[in-house]
C-alpha cells in the first residue's frame, strides 16, 4: 500500500503543479478569472490541468483497486508510467496542441487497464490484501 | 467490498467511453484541441464527459463511505441505478439538451442519498466491516 | 477514520450545494445548457463549482492518505479548515471575482500540506492505522 499511496501523492503533486501554472499563465497571457479561455497559450495550460483531472479521476481509485485485487507491484509499475506519461503531455501541450499526442496515448492507455483490472479483479474474487 | 468495486470499475468504464467519444467529435464536428466549444453537438458530448466528471467526484468516495458505514448492499443497489442512470443522461443529452433531465435527477438523486449517507453514518459510528 | 470520512461527506455536500446554485443561475442568469458561459454573474457560479472540484480530486485522496500515514487528528483539522475556506472562497467570488484569493489561499494550502503528507508519510513507512 506504501508505494502505490505514494504514487498518488506524487500524481497530485503533479497536478498542483500544473494547477499552480494556469494561475500564472492567467496574469502573463491576461485572462483574468472567471474567464477560462481569451488567449491560444492560455487555453493549452489550462487544458493541460483539465485534461489531467480527468484522467485523476479514473487513476486513482482504478489505481487502488487493481491494487487490492490483480497486483501491487504492476500497479506500481503502471502508476510511475502514468506519472511519467503526464509530464510528456504536459511538455508536449504547453509547446503546441499536436503535441499532446504521446503523453495523451502513454495516461490513457495505463487508465484502460487499469480500469480493466477494477472491474475483473473484484469479479474474480482476486483480493490480494 | 467486491461488488462495490466492480461497480466503481464500471463507472470508470462508463466514464471513459464518454472521454473516447468526446475525442471522436472532435474530429466530426472540427473542434480542434485546445478548444471546449464550437459545434452544438461537439458542446453536448463535451458536457456529458464533464457532468460525468462532476457526478463522479461525489460518487465513488461517497459510495465506498455509503457501504462501509451504512449498507453494502444498499450501496450496490444504489451503484446500479447510478451507471444506469448515467447511460440514459448520456443518451438524452446527446440527442438534445432538454433530455438530460431524467438521468440527471437519476444520479443526482443517487448521489444526495449516499452523501446522507457518508456524512450521518460515520457519526452515528456505525462502522459495518 | 470516522472523523475523516464524515467530512469527506461534508466536503460532498458543500460541493452538491455548489453544484445546484450552478443549476438555479442557469434559469436566473439565462445561460441554457449546454452552454457554460455567457453572464459574468453565471460565470462566476460555475467557477466556484468547479474549482472546488479541482480541489476536492486532491483534497479527498490526500486526506486519507494523510490521516492513514501522518496523523488522524491533524487531518480532521485541516479537514475542518478546508470546508470553512470553501465556504469563504465560494461567498468571495460569487460576490466579486477578486475576492476568491482568500477563500482559494486557505484551500490551496490545506492541499499542498496534505500533498506533501501524502508523499513523505508512505516513504517514511510511518502508517498509523
């Protein structure tokens, strides 16, 4: 439980990192709140941050449960990919929205499984706790 | 805790289809990244993906606080209805935004009964693992 | 762990809260769905809506996480700091964009803190449950 706890703390390390950069882009492309577009750079650090929730929300608790019910050390594996994969994107993003390609495929692609895993491993009664 | 699990990894299921789908319009209906909005059918499958992000925030830990401290069962129950729900709000809103209603008071609904839940439980210390 | 799941239930209900006031400005403010934006004072609801979302992927991984591997007791105080600086930052920038710092100061940094727990905790193997 130790390592996959401290990936996720690592994955939201990671998000508040870019949460904290869509502040900044908000004063250096001049967006001011409530706004959440008005400039092409703007939009793809704040899609970055979007798009990251988005796969949070499947990661961390499809991270949890393959886990508890396939395997703790693939799922280990698999989070340090998705932690990885998450800076491809958002290097690839920030520099131009074509580039958001691999770090896109890599997250969502470790999401699927593990989203296959939550689903088979219960059913299967594999509880590995 | 195995039937909440598969349940939570359907969710996650359901939830990726949605995102694959908001992929796919986007080349349809010629929203390019790094845009939200542009095309009245792009805009819908576009809300159903983040409405489902909304719903989910509050289900899944909901739910798992819901069968720990109240019923597991109940809590099974509940979870059915809410991936059924989330398919018959998907549908309605894809095919126009006035249909959303139904599967919106579906899990929404849902969701208020296990947030009760997940709040009077664990101060009435009815802990049931 | 009681303490901490009744206010990962209270955090729920602040954010379902949320989440309806966003519903009713639809009709007050005329913004129809699937639009998000279109009034400064809608726009403004929706934002609330959904930073606290963007809040609540960190804040309720971190704070079991936090509470399993740190301290329970801390966790349940930083818990009840970050419900209040919802509640602050909601009442702020609804009335007025410029006054969601505050509210979005305290959040924000409940989050780095549990963050950063939620990391060192596990490395450190220090579980307290």
């Amino acid at each position: 439980m130790n390592g996959v706890a401290a990936i996720i703390g690592l994955a939201l390390l990671e998000y508040a990192v870019f949460t904290g950069l869509v502040g900044r882009a908000r004063g250096t492309y001049n967006v001011p709140a409530p706004a959440t577009s008005g400039d092409a750079t703007f939009d793809r650090y704040f899609r970055v941050q979007q798009n990251s929730m988005e796969a949070l929300i499947i990661f961390i608790p499809a991270l949890l449960l393959f886990s508890i019910f396939v395997s703790n050390s693939i799922a280990i594996a698999l989070g340090l990919i998705f932690l990885i994969g998450r800076i491809i994107y958002a290097a690839g993003y920030i520099s131009a929205a074509e580039k958001r390609a691999p770090g896109a495929l890599i997250t969502f692609g470790v999401n699927v499984i593990l989203i296959s895993g939550s689903i088979i491993g219960p059913l299967l009664h594999h509880s590995h706790t």
